[in-house]
C-alpha cells in the first residue's frame, strides 16, 4: 500500500515537473491545452493507482474470508466428531467411559479455542496472516488426527 502511494506520489511529482517545463518552452493555447492533457492524465493514474489499492484490499478480504469459511466448515465437523464419539462411549465400562470422556472433553477443548483463534484473529499484514494461516492449518490438522486416532483406537 505504501508502494502504490509512492508511486502516486511519484507519477503527479512528476508530471508537475514536466507541465513546468512544457508551459516554459510553449505558446498559451498550447501550454493550456497541455496542462489540461497532463492533469486529465494525471486525474487517470489516480484512479487507476486507487481500483488497484481497492483490488489489492478485496483479494486479502475474500482470501480471509474464503480461509474462515473452510476453518469453520472443519471446526463443525470435528465438533460434530465428538459428539458422535461421546454417545459411542456411553456404555462403556466406567474406568474406560471416565478415560474416554476426559480425552473427548480435551478434543473439545482444543476445538473450541481454535473456534476462538479463528473469531478473535485481526488482520495484521500479510506477514501475519501467512503466520497465523499456517498454524491454524496445522492445529487443525492435528485435531482432526487426534480425533481419527481416538475412533481408531477404540475400535
């Protein structure tokens, strides 16, 4: 963002030199109608600099929001997991049922703060959002691999 200011910043800087010195070398219906060119010109690179600040926001915008909408798919479905799993166990043993039930209740625990993670995380910067998508996408992943060995295992 600071790059497309510069270089709008750059472009009028620019084309104000160069109006200076054209009015300098020219006529006054020629310097006139130069310099209404120029700031036509110059009115275009910023619209153009602007549609592609605009475009460069919504890509970041719907890259986000297409990643929360795949997280949130996956955390209701690991919640769903889990409820599965502890009406499975219901009539187990009771030394397993008690085992069984603190593990579900930690699968849960684990799902609800990456639920929490995924509400509470703010854009940052690209630097961040890479950062965060990554371990997001790793914390899941494990989840999801704790929950299939957790049905693995007890069968």
């Amino acid at each position: 963002m600071k790059n497309i200011k510069k270089s709008v910043l750059i472009i009028g800087s620019t084309l104000f030199i160069a109006t200076s010195l054209i009015f300098s070398c020219q006529s006054s219906d020629s310097k006139i109608k130069n310099a209404e060119d120029k700031v036509q010109n110059a009115k275009q690179d910023l619209k153009d600099s602007e549609n592609e600040l605009n475009n460069i926001r919504l890509d970041t915008i719907s890259t986000y929001d297409q990643f929360k909408i795949e997280a949130e798919k996956n955390i209701i479905a690991r919640e769903k997991n889990i409820a599965e799993l502890k009406e499975k166990i219901v009539n187990e043993k009771d030394e397993l049922k008690d085992q069984y039930t603190k593990n579900l209740n930690e699968l849960e625990k684990n799902n609800n703060e990456l639920k929490r993670k995924l509400n509470d995380y703010k854009d940052e910067g690209n630097d961040k959002w890479v950062t965060f998508k990554n371990e997001f996408s790793r914390d899941i992943d494990k989840l999801g691999k704790a929950i299939n060995d957790f049905t693995v295992n007890n069968n």
